[in-house]
C-alpha cells in the first residue's frame, strides 16, 4: 500500500497529506513522524496531521466531504460514518479483518499490488476523485517494518491524498465484490 500511495501521489497536481491519531504519551508523536520520515519522506511535515483520539475522520478535514472524498481503512467502523457525510469509503482488506467485518460496500486487499490497488481506489471516485485517505489500518498493513524497529503501532499514520480528477494508473481493472 505503501507503493500505492506513492503511485497516486506521484500524479501530476497531487499534494500528499497525512491524518494520523493523535495518541497520548510522550513518545507517539515522536515515532509517528520518524515512521513517516523512513516510510513516507516525500510527505512535508506541515502536510501531516494528528487528530485527537474518538475525533471523527469525517470530522478531521475541518469541511463538508464530498464524493469526491474517499477514505481508505481497514477499520469497518469508520466507513459508514464518512458515507453519512459525504464522502466514499473503501476497506482495506486483510487476513484480520476480511471475516470480522460487516463492509458490504468498495474495497481493496492488502495484497494487491500497487497499480491495482490505484485502479481500485480511482474506480470507487467514479471520475471524479480529488481527495484518498489511507487510515491508520490501512498503513499498518503497508509494512510492519516499524514493529522490528521498537515503535508502537501508535506510529503508523493515516495518509490524505488529494488527487487531481481522472489522475491515476493508465490501467484499470474491475470493481471487486466479495464472494
């Protein structure tokens, strides 16, 4: 996923943003700016953004959500939430969450590589997509590099990816549904 965002990042008009929770001790924003330092270099820290804990992702952007918006998380729970104000949720899937979740709607595999993933994502926008939001779930599942490293999984952000329309992988595939 890691190799996704860039992908979509790399798009010509893309400013890359990062919404991370905003976890409580003295450390978790020290690790959650050295992961993105490692991981996600490319992203400036005036575009990383911690939101407090229980705030609704909805909520973190500070506007109105639109289609336009779509958030990527692993976590089920947040996606209706982001629908109900506007914007387009997609889960990522992975081995944990793929039979616990209640997710009927868009989502992409952790596996995928990259080009499907964007193509995915680009398809859930429908055209029109200006913003992606990776969570927190969603990175996690990215690399878990950070684990080996002595970091807290509190140092894994989320990623804000506003996207230029129609911008994306020259490839498309599909929607997918769930057998």
């Amino acid at each position: 996923m890691i190799e996704a965002a860039r992908l979509l990042a790399g798009q010509e008009g893309c400013q890359v943003y990062i919404l991370a929770p905003a976890f409580p001790g003295p450390y978790a924003m020290e690790e959650q700016q050295a992961w993105l330092d490692r991981y996600l270099p490319e992203i400036p820290q005036e575009n990383r953004l911690f939101v407090p804990l229980g705030q609704s992702k909805a909520q973190a952007l500070g506007r109105p959500l639109t289609q336009e918006d779509v958030l990527v998380d692993g976590f089920s729970r947040n996606l209706p939430d982001w629908e109900k104000a506007g914007g387009v949720g997609i889960q990522s899937l992975n081995q944990a969450n793929d039979a616990l979740t209640p997710w009927q709607g868009a989502f992409v595999r952790v596996e995928w590589n990259e080009d499907a993933v964007a193509a995915q994502v680009l398809l859930a926008g429908q055209d029109t997509l200006e913003h992606l939001i990776f969570s927190a779930a969603a990175v996690r599942a990215m690399d878990t590099g950070f684990l080996r490293e002595g970091l807290s999984a509190a140092a894994v952000p989320y990623a804000f990816l506003p996207l230029p329309p129609r911008a994306g992988p020259a490839c498309f595939t599909p929607k997918h549904t769930r057998p």
